[in-house]
C-alpha cells in the first residue's frame, strides 16, 4: 500500500496513464500554439501574448 510521501507509481498505473496524458499534453501544446498564432496576428496586444505565456504551466514529463 503506497503512503502519502511515496509518489511511485506502479506498472500498471504508469502504462494506463502514460498514454493519456501524452495526449493531453499534446492537445494543450496545439492550443496554446494555436492561442500564440491568433494574437500575433492581432496588432497592438503584445500584453495578451505575453499573459498567455505566462500563464501557461508545463505538466509533468513522463
């Protein structure tokens, strides 16, 4: 049984959830590319752009 400072995670749990959140991660990279592209092509908000790159958070690579 893991306790709460053991972050390890099991086989099973690592081949279940590998695959998703590589996927959410990519959808999350295409958003915020697509999110980038559409204010640069706007003129005059540079602070847009610069609050949706600060306010995007990596996840966790796997």
């Amino acid at each position: 049984m893991r306790t709460e400072g053991n972050k390890k995670r099991s086989k099973l749990e690592h081949y279940m959830l590998t695959p998703i959140i590589r996927i959410l991660s990519r959808a999350r990279d295409f958003y915020m590319k697509s999110m980038e592209d559409c204010v640069g092509k706007m003129h005059g908000v540079v602070e847009l752009r610069l609050a949706i790159v600060l306010h995007s958070r990596p996840m966790a690579n796997i």
